[in-house]
C-alpha cells in the first residue's frame, strides 16, 4: 500500500486555499506544491475573511453613495466576481443533481457533473439569491455588514465538517478538480475552528443583548445536520458541489436569525 506524504508548508497550504477559493491571481505571487491543495478545505473560512469583509466594505460604503438596494446588489456581485461563483455553481449543480437523479446514485454524480444547469438549479438560484438579498435588506448596512464578516467563516467552518463526516463520493480521477481533501488532523482542526469561531465570537460579545445567540449557533449547524443526512442517504460521501451547497445554505440561515432577531 503506498502512503501519501503531505510535504507543503503552512504557508503553501493558505496560498493553495486562496488560489482555490477565489479567482483573484494569487497564483501569479505563488505556486504552493499541488498537494498542497488537498488541504484547502483546512483554510477555507480564512478565505471567508477575505471575501466577508470585501462584501461588508462595499455593503457600508456603498450604503453612503447608492440606493441601499443597490449597495447590496453591488456586495453580492463582489462576492461572486471574487469567487468566480463557485459555490453558487455548486448549489445550482447540487439541486439539479438531487432533483432531477431521484434515488440513483450515479445518476446524480452524473447531473452534478453535467455543465448545464437546469429547471431544479435555476429556481434554487433564483430562490437563494432573493432571500439572501431580502434578508440584508432588512438589516441596517452597518449591521449588515458585520453580520456578513462573521456569517461567511462560520458557515465555512461548518461546511468543511463534511470531509470528516463521510468519504468523497467520487474518485480522484473523476473529480471536477481532480483533487479529494485530505480528513484533517487535530492541529488542522483547532486551526479551522479559530478561523471560523473568532469572527463569530467578536460578533456575539458586540451584539450580545440584541440577538438570540443560541440560535444563531444552533441553526446553522442544524441545517449542516439535516444536509449531511440527505447526502449521505443519497450518495454515501460528498462532492465538491455538495460542499459549496452546503456552505450557501447554512449561512443563509444564519442571515435568517439575524433577520429575526434585528430586521
């Protein structure tokens, strides 16, 4: 049995992340070694500090020169240029997949990897986008913008729990990027949850007598429960696709606290 040895750096592994994660031309600074990518999911709510607060800048500062609508539009179209709509992709792939695969496994593997979208992503788009936008609509920007550092590394943090919880469905060959996470170690996991709770613990300690945050914590990673049973229940392991999905779907819930608790 041959034995794969992890030989990048720390470092190499942050930049690995964030050549991944966005489409910003990291890669023209540095080349981290390629398995260095197979542990970008260990970094990725720290990309969710990168993309969080560009979205939270342009959401409050562009509150001051635009229509407050406008300013969110504006935000959402930085996340989505910043990350060249990875995770959005995913989500629409992820609906098509489990819509329209029924209980065949293979047949959703296929679907999500099909490069069309169809009927099922097309409306969960549609869907996603309005209650994420309708949801920042009713907060204030400043509100809105801290809430929007702290949703998007926590959601994060969460979602990478799923490399954990199941195998990955398809084979290294196979795979979109031809890359599977490697299932990170203590040292990684202690990392990935400083990463991912810090911006949400600042979050709490500001707004401690104004939002239920119990809940706050408590929902997201409810839906990551409920989600993890489906994938599970369909395709015994996760994709890439379903990662970004999930990702998507817990911080909306997260928006949607907020919104109670605020709006």
């Amino acid at each position: 049995m041959q034995i794969s040895l992890d030989t990048s750096k720390w470092y190499e592994r942050i930049w690995a992340a964030f050549i991944f994660f966005t489409r910003l031309p990291f890669w023209r600074v540095y080349q981290p070694k390629k398995e260095a990518y197979k542990t970008v999911v260990e970094h990725w709510p720290l990309t969710g500090w990168l993309t969080g607060c560009s979205m939270a800048a342009v959401i409050w500062l562009g509150s001051m020169f635009f229509p407050y609508p406008i300013a969110i539009i504006l935000a959402i179209l930085t996340r989505l240029l910043i990350t060249g709509a990875l995770h959005e992709d995913g989500l629409a792939d992820f609906f098509d997949g489990f819509g329209g695969g029924g209980s065949d496994r293979q047949r959703i593997l296929d679907i999500m990897k099909d490069s069309h979208i169809g009927t099922y992503g097309v409306i969960a788009l549609i869907l996603y986008f309005l209650l994420l936008f309708f949801s920042l609509s009713s907060l204030t920007p400043f509100y809105a913008a801290l809430t929007i550092i702290a949703a998007d590394p926590y959601a994060k943090m969460l979602s990478a729990q799923l490399i954990l919880m199941m195998p990955y469905a398809r084979t290294e060959q196979t795979a979109k990027n031809h890359t599977v996470y490697r299932k990170f170690d203590v040292r990684a996991g202690i990392s990935l949850a400083i990463q991912g709770l810090l911006p949400i613990g600042l979050y709490i300690y500001y707004l401690y007598d104004k939002i239920d945050w119990q809940i706050l914590i408590f929902l997201p990673a409810l839906v990551l429960y409920f989600l993890y049973l489906l994938i599970w229940r369909r395709l015994k392991g996760y994709t890439g696709d379903c990662c970004g999905a999930v990702f998507l779907l817990t911080e909306l819930s997260f928006y949607l606290v907020v919104t109670y608790s605020l709006g």
